[in-house]
C-alpha cells in the first residue's frame, strides 16, 4: 500500500470514528477541508512536516500513518481504544483517578507486581 493510500485509510477511520464533519475535522487538524478531502480520496502529496503534523493531530505514530504496519484488527482496536478514552474524559476528575487506581492494580496483579509472583 503506498503512503497516500495508508494516509488515507487512517485518516478515513478516525474520521469516521470521531463523527466530525469534513469541516469539523479539517479544524481539527489545522488542515483545509480541500486539503482532508484530497487525503482522505488517497491524493496529495505530503512532505515530512505535515505527515508529522497530521500525525501528532490524530495521536498515532507517524509510522503508522504512512507504513501500511497495521492491519485492519489493529485499528480497530485502536479505534476502541480512542472511543475509551473519549468517555473516560467525560467522568469527573474524582472518578477519572479511581479508574485509574483500579486499572493500575489490574496490571500490576497481571505483571505479578503484587509480591504474589
């Protein structure tokens, strides 16, 4: 898959993920709506800067962005993952530190950190 295929693929997904307009996401993205719909159609022709760029906007790593490293079970669960982490913003600051403290116990009795290994 070459990189404006990728580009266009990933981009595509957490679009479609986040449920933003063409002109919501271009904001988001600090990017023209022509501009997202030239990548989002497998076109442009990015330089380094700007697949940075997209990159550190859309929270995945620049390789994935535009190595084709991923399969399709990957981004869905990536995609899973960022819908989490949408409703965890929306507790409270209260709740947000209990689940954290719940989660952190959780892997530490998965990693054997418990002193029980």
């Amino acid at each position: 898959m070459d990189i404006q295929r990728n580009m266009a693929a990933v981009i595509r997904a957490l679009k479609e993920e986040s449920g933003k307009s063409l002109n919501e996401f271009s904001a988001e993205l600090e990017i023209s709506r022509s501009t997202l719909q030239e990548y989002l159609s497998g076109g442009g022709n990015p330089n380094a800067a700007t697949i940075e760029h997209l990159a550190r906007k859309l929270g995945v790593d620049t390789s994935v962005l535009v190595s084709g490293a991923f399969s399709q079970g990957q981004l869905d669960i990536l995609l899973k993952l960022l819908g989490t982490l949408q409703l965890l913003s929306e507790l409270t600051p209260e709740r947000r530190r209990r689940f954290a403290e719940l989660l952190l116990e959780m892997v530490l009795l998965w990693d054997g950190g418990d002193g029980n290994a």
